[in-house]
C-alpha cells in the first residue's frame, strides 16, 4: 500500500473513532534539544518554562513542560482538578510539597501528583532547580503561555476578579 492511501486510511479511521472531528491528529512523533520549544518566561524571577508537548501541536493525550527555578524560588501549593502531573528533576536540588507532607528532592527524583492534590515545591539549593513537568490530559501547558512575558517586558497587571477567571479556566486552584 502506497504511503498516501496509508495515510488517508489512517485519517478515516481516526475520524471514524471521534465521531468524525478530527482535532489534532497525532504526529509521528519528534527529537528536540534542550533549547527548543515555546519559551516562556514565569514568575517575578522571570524564570524559563519551555513548552515542549504542547495540545496545539501534538496532539491531545498530555502536555510536557521544562522549567528552571533559580535558587529560593518556590512554585506556591496548588492543585490541578483536571490533569494528573508528574514531576522529573533534573538538577538541583529542593522540596515537594505534597499535602502536608515535605519530602526532599533531587536529580532522578520523581514526584506523581494525581489530579486533586495540594502540591508545590522549593528550589532550597544555591543552583538552578529543573523539572520537567508531564500533565495528562494536555491543555494545562496554556497557562504558562497566559502568565508569561518576554525578558525585559513588564508584567501584565490583572486583577483579582482576572486572575480568577484564568485558574478557574485552566482548572488551577491556589492555597490562600
């Protein structure tokens, strides 16, 4: 079977099984470098998040980000009401926060947080912190694209009532 009628069949097929709306067909898949993907800048440190599986691109199964955290910087206690997420170190050194539970955590470390659970963590290190984050479903990656801004940008000022209407949209709860 030629490659053109292979991929048409394969089109139908996923058609067929989504009731005929197709969304994001699946790609064959991709390598990338440390530098590549959609870079974001989070934070008042501004610290890097790269965007590397993205809904958008890829397809709609998960999401996974990159992110440094320079020393002392924390990502505040948090849950996620629609996407599992796991978290891989891959340098530094810091904290997870999960629950009221606090558990070190270092390169080769692995925190799973299911959907539903209070989590966040601490670069305690003196060197940058970075994970690589995993979210299942993928759309959550949005956010980061919503809070971000470019290196040397000031922030965009929102409200109370803005900030609000962007976690409930993207399922995200803050511990006040």
């Amino acid at each position: 079977m030629d490659h053109t009628r292979r991929a048409f069949l394969e089109f139908v097929a996923l058609s067929a099984g989504s009731g005929g709306l197709v969304q994001n067909v699946p790609t064959a898949g991709r390598a990338m470098s440390p530098d590549e993907g959609e870079l974001c800048h989070v934070g008042p440190s501004r610290d890097p998040v790269r965007i590397k599986v993205s809904q958008q691109g890829d397809g709609p199964a998960l999401a996974m980000i990159v992110q440094d955290m320079s020393p002392g910087t924390s990502v505040p206690m948090h849950l996620h009401e629609r996407e599992d997420e796991i978290v891989l170190i891959q340098s530094g050194s810091g904290v997870a926060m999960l629950g009221d539970r606090e558990t070190p955590v270092a390169a080769g470390s692995v925190v799973w947080v299911p959907k539903g659970t209070w989590h966040g963590g601490r670069n305690t290190g003196t060197t940058t912190l970075t994970w690589t984050g995993i979210y299942a479903p993928a759309g959550f990656e949005g956010y980061f694209r919503e809070i971000s801004r470019a290196p040397g940008v000031e922030p965009r000022q929102r409200t109370a009532g803005e900030w609000e209407a962007l976690d409930r949209r993207y399922g995200i709860r803050y511990q006040r």
